[in-house]
C-alpha cells in the first residue's frame, strides 16, 4: 500500500485530481448513506446562507463531491512530493511570524475545508508544531497516516489527556499546535452551539488553551487553485474576553462565535467544505440536544 502510494506521488497534480473527481462522483452515486449526509448538511447550511442573505449553489452536491475525492488523491503530492508546494507564498506568513514573535506561542484552526492535509506541512517549513490525531476508522488509511502523516518538524499527539498536556507545554514554550476547530468531541469536553442554525456539538478545547497560555489564534485555510493550493493565513480577532469565560452559558457563546468564524469560510468556498463530514453527530446517541434558541 504505501508503495502504491509513493507510485502515485509521480504523477502530475492534474492526473491525481481527474482520478479524485471520479472517485468523489462514484461514492455520491452509489452510497445512499454518503448522499443522505451531503444532501442535509447542505440543506442545513443553505438556511444559515439565506439568514445572510446568500444562497449556495443549487449544484454544490456535485462540485463537493469532486473535491472530497481530491482529497483523497491529492495525499500522494502533499505527503511525499514537497517540491510540488515548497515554493507556495502564504498570504498573513508575516502575521503569523509576528504573532509568534510574542513568545505566547501559537494555536493554528483549520476547518475540513479545502487541502487541510496541506497546512501542517507549509507551517513546518517555518515553524515546528504538534497537532492532535485521531486514528483513522480504516486500517489501510491508518498505516498511510502513521507512515506519511508525521515529520520531522510535525508531531502526531493523541487526542486524549496526554494530548491536551502536551500541546500546554508546546504553547508555554512558544511553540505551534494545530487542531480541526470543526470535529466533534468526544462527551464532556464539548459543548452545545448552533452551526447552521442547528445546535452542534462544538469542541471548547482552542479557547480552554487560549485561557489558559494566552497563545493567540489564528484561521488557517489552503485553498485549491488550478496550479495547486493557495494558503491563508488570519488572526482570530476575539469578541469576547477570554477570562470571562466561566459558566457553561459563557463557553456555550464562545463556541457559537468560533463555529461562526468556520461558517464564513465555508461559505466563502462552499465547494471545498467536507460536506460528508457528520458535524452534527451526537458523541453519545442519547446526548440530549438542546434547542438553538438555548445554545444562543
């Protein structure tokens, strides 16, 4: 498998990325579970679009479905072709250097949108860092991770206590974690705010270090563009004061402002977002829910 893998490294971005379209149309073809998902999380998303006065793309099922298979078939380039990306500029790479420049370290939020894969990598070209892990549900994905996935500059931590206890020494010492703002949490170490309009279980771990270190965060996303990717690089401006965060109502508030801040850059590149994604899955399946209005 991973010398598959490596073989398919070779070939050009373009080729890699015909095959993930194919790929990508297939499963929304012929999973009905896959096309059940997409078709709500997008349905969902457009209530939040029209709220804004935007609408999404009455084709959008389709175009995400292309680029989920990018996904895929682009790990080949990303993982084991650095040559294909160690040129790319980062737009905010300043602002990023600038905030590192205050010794409070830094946590890097990246959303399951556009080549997420990518932005460990173009960070490490500057600045080491740790990211949070979990293992894949397949076992041919999982040894293509634990092959491919670290670095030398890029540390796998497990998203568990140890984790959570190594990403606070990395911050104290100035260093850079990166996590996925959007994944669901495990039970108790989440809370309830809308997403879309509807109340999703939201991780409160970045804002929990931020209080803790006074690390600043910043959104990082990696674009696809036809000669490739395009990363971007934006401080979190928070709205609200981090040592005003006490009561589960506070943290609740919190988290609807960052699920927010991820619901603009879906909607910014709605064709990039991992619509087959569960966001709205419960951790436990009798976790009660509550309504919108009391996440709010």
């Amino acid at each position: 498998m991973v010398r598959l893998f490596k073989l398919f490294a070779l070939l050009p971005l373009g080729a890699l990325r015909s095959m993930g379209s194919l790929l990508g149309l297939a499963v929304l073809a012929f999973s009905s579970r896959t096309r059940r998902m997409v078709a709500a999380n997008i349905a969902q998303a457009q209530k939040g679009a029209i709220g804004r006065g935007l609408e999404l793309p009455s084709n959008l099922a389709w175009h995400a479905a292309l680029r989920s298979g990018w996904l895929v078939t682009e790990l080949p380039a990303i993982w084991c072709r650095p040559d294909r990306w160690k040129d790319l500029v980062i737009d905010g790479g300043d602002q990023m250097s600038e905030l590192l420049s205050r010794q409070k370290g830094l946590i890097v939020l990246t959303p399951h949108l556009g080549a997420f894969e990518l932005a460990p990598r173009l960070i490490a070209r500057h600045h080491p860092l740790s990211i949070m892990y979990r293992p894949a549900r397949h076992a041919s994905m999982e040894v293509l991770l634990q092959a491919f996935r670290p670095s030398q500059k890029i540390q796998m931590v497990p998203a568990r206590a140890s984790g959570i206890r190594h990403f606070l020494r990395t911050l104290k010492s100035g260093g850079v974690v990166g996590l996925l703002p959007d994944q669901v949490p495990v039970d108790g170490e989440g809370v309830w705010a809308p997403f879309f309009e509807s109340p999703a279980y939201t991780m409160t771990l970045p804002l929990r270090l931020a209080q803790k270190t006074g690390a600043p965060l910043a959104w990082v996303v990696v674009h696809r563009v036809r000669s490739g990717w395009a990363m971007s690089v934006r401080q979190w401006t928070l709205p609200f004061e981090l040592d005003a965060l006490q009561s589960p109502e506070d943290w609740a508030m919190a988290a609807h402002c960052m699920n927010r801040e991820i619901e603009q850059l879906i909607l910014g590149a709605p064709e990039d977002y991992l619509w087959t994604y569960n966001r709205y899955r419960r951790p436990r399946p009798e976790l009660v829910e509550p309504t919108v209005a009391a996440a709010e």
